[in-house]
C-alpha cells in the first residue's frame, strides 16, 4: 500500500494591529489647555473679530473687507477645518469643512490655528511608543500606524490585552486616547479601529472576519471614497457583503484592476504586509477632482496645490528630488503615468511645477485617452531622492 504523506504549510494567522489617535490636534490642544476640555474646539484657523459695518477703518487703516459671510458682519473667514473635538463634531462639524460653515453650525466653539511644529512632536513621541510594541512597525500618517503583533501575542484575548497596553501608556505618557482595531490583515484592522471611537478597542478574530465585514457599507473600506462607492450602488452593492457575493468581471469591467482589489477585500483577503518605513524612495499626493474635467486650467491648479503640498514635505524631510512624475486617472479608472529624470538634484518648488507642468503638457498632447475621457484623478510624484546635507539643510 503506498502511503502518501501530505505536506501541509501552515501559515500562521497575522495578528495586525492599527492605532489612529482620537481628534489628534484637537486632542492636543485641550491637553495643552486643560479649560478647553468637554468644549467644542476647532482647529483650522481663528475667526477674525468682529468689525463694524459703516465707515470702517483698521487699525492700520485698511478698508474693510469686501465678502461677508452673516447679516451683521463683513468679516472674512477662511480655510477649512483641520480637525475638531468630538464635541464639536455633535453639532455636524467634521474635517475639510469650510470654517464659515462650521462658525455658522456653532459660533460659540472655541477656534484655533494650527500648531503643526507641536503636533509633529507629540506623533514622534507616540510613535517612538508604538513602535516598541511591534515585531513590524508602519507609520501611516500623522496619528496613525500599523503594528504586526504576531509574535507578541497567542490568541485574540492575549491581543486584547495587548492593545490595553498600549493605550494605557499612551494615555500615561501623553495624555491621549486613541482607538484601536486588531485583525488578521491591514484592512480590516484599520477598519475595527474606526468601529468604535473616541478611545475604542475592537477585535475581530480571524473566524468572525466576514461576519463583521457583511452588513458594513462599502464606503467603510479604506480608500474607497464617496464617488467610487456611488459607482458601486449604482451596480446595486450597498454592503461589504453584496460586494464579496458580487460578480467580480463586472466589478472589474467598472473599477478596472481596483475592482478586483475590492472584491478580495470584501471577502476579508488582504495580504500586504506590514512594511517598515526604511529609507523613503519616493513622495507622493494625489487628488481626486471634485468635478471629473478636461479643463486645463483646473488640472494645472491640481498640480500646483499638489506641488506645493509636496514641496513641504521634501523640504520637512530634507529630500531633494531628481524624477517627477505625474499620475493621471480618466473616468474609466485607467491609469497613465509620465516621468521625467533631471539631470542632477533639485529641492526648489519653481522647477518640481515647471517639470510637472511640462509632464502634463506633452502627456495631453500625446494621449488619445485625453479627446475620449474625463479626468478623476491627478497624482505627482518624486523620486530619485537624496538627502539634503546639514550645513544646506541649516541654509534653506
Ligand atoms: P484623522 O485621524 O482622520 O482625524 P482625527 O484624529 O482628528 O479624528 P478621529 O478621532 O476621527 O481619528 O486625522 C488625523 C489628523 O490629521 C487630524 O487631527 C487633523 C489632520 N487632518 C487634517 O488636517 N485635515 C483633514 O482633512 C483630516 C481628515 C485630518
Ligand atoms: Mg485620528
């Protein structure tokens, strides 16, 4: 009798854990001033004062502004709202706000600028934390990183645990809370640390993984935006769960590749791994236009705003950049890019728009795409990075 012996590989389960700090700037603020706690605080920028209407003159004797946003004022306000407290989120402020609009909803908040030099202090600070508790450690953004605990922990209720650490030491040696979600890939851990905020903790076992997944919307997934989840009702997909049972050709045919992404997704699959962030090799920005054009002057400003954006990271991070590249998305989700390599390193702002600008051009000019479809996405992207030294850094 022949005895056949099976080799199995057994793939341990991931134990992925994602921090995002509750009401970051927010937060920081009402712990810099304690008297700010419990209030409605915004942070964005300060509202101007109040200025008589008739015959007015400034200090400084500037005539009054010309706009005016209430009745009884012609004050200008602008910007939006960066974040705000979850106090001020009851009366239906939230981030990326106009701040006029969010003084209208509740002028009796108490508005401020934004202190990034302090926020960046207190996220290294966080992040110095964090990063302890991991066998891989991937910061994200300003408040947020994935932690793989895989080998730190043996089950769920040892993650549990865990992640109790974590928020206790955040909570002694900073001051703040944050939310925590803990899953068996990147996905639907980031998704569990948004389930229950402010200071939530939520795990979902690798069994419970499409039972909690099924009856969410799609536009919970990451990424997934409010025009690609209109895109997705409309082929009638409201939930995660119709997403996982849906027919993925059509899905690809709509969304392209990012379909099939999606639909892995919806049934829990997600394998990216939780990557060290090593030494950086490229910055990028993307925006999604509001309105899909082919309006060049709309498409130049996306770039300049995405220039300018970027610049201010190459020059926080003391990168200088060699290749720019530009990213396009037409209305069928399909994908062109265009780069250029400069001759040697360059750090200033006029030549990262001048060479995306000319990206652009001679990409419009040479595209068929360009005559048949709109644009939904602007990207740009530097590469080729090199450190700027010391002694330039102290002179820029
Ligand atoms: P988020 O984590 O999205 O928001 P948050 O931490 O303020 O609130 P939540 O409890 O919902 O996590 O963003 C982190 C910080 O990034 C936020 O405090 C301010 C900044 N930010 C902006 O400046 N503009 C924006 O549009 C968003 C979304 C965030
Ligand atoms: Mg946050």
């Amino acid at each position: 009798m022949d005895i056949i012996i099976l080799i199995g590989v057994i793939t341990k389960v991931k134990v992925i854990l994602h921090v995002d700090m509750d009401s970051f700037f927010s937060a920081i603020e009402a712990r810099e001033n304690p008297e700010l706690k419990g209030l409605p605080v915004i942070v964005g920028g300060r509202i101007p004062p109040n200025k008589p209407l008739q015959g007015f003159r400034g200090q400084r004797g500037e005539a009054p502004l010309a706009e005016t946003t209430t009745g009884e004022s012609n004050r200008k306000i602008r910007g939006v709202v960066s974040t705000c407290s979850y106090e001020a989120r009851a009366y239906g402020i939230h981030s990326a706000m106009p701040l006029a609009r969010a003084y209208e909803l509740c002028p009796d908040a108490k508005f401020l600028p934004v202190n990034m030099a302090v926020y960046k202090t207190v996220s290294a600070s966080i992040m110095r934390i964090l990063r302890r508790y991991a066998d891989r450690f991937e910061q994200m953004g300003i408040d947020e990183a994935y932690l793989d605990i895989s080998t730190k922990v043996h089950d769920w209720n040892e993650a549990r645990a865990y992640a109790h650490l974590i928020k206790q030491e955040i909570l002694e040696k900073e001051g703040l809370t944050c939310s925590i979600g803990i899953a068996p890939n990147k996905t639907i851990a980031k998704i569990a640390s948004s389930f229950i905020k402010p200071d939530g903790l939520t795990v979902v076992e690798e069994e419970r993984v499409r039972e909690f997944l099924a009856p969410l919307p799609v536009g919970k997934i990451p990424g997934v935006g409010p025009k690609t989840e209109e895109l997705v009702n409309q082929m009638g997909i409201e939930t995660i769960e119709q997403l996982a049972h849906c027919d993925v050709q059509k899905l690809v045919a709509r969304l392209g590749k990012y379909g099939g992404r999606l639909h892995r997704v919806a049934q829990g699959v997600d394998e990216r791994e939780v990557e060290e962030n090593v030494v950086r090799k490229s910055l990028s920005r993307e925006m999604t236009l509001d309105e899909h054009t082919r309006d060049w002057e709309i498409i130049t400003c996306s770039i300049d705003a995405l220039a300018d954006d970027l610049h201010q990271k190459l020059v926080a991070e003391g990168y200088l950049f060699k290749t720019v590249a530009i990213k396009v998305k037409f209305d069928d989700f399909s994908l062109r890019t265009r780069a250029k390599t400069l001759t040697s390193f360059h750090a200033d702002l006029a030549t990262l728009k001048k060479t995306a600008k000319e990206l652009m051009t001679e990409f419009i000019a040479r595209t068929e795409k360009w005559k048949e479809q709109k644009v939904r996405l602007v990207g740009l992207r530097v590469s080729q990075l090199g450190v700027v030294d010391e002694k330039q850094r102290r002179l820029g």
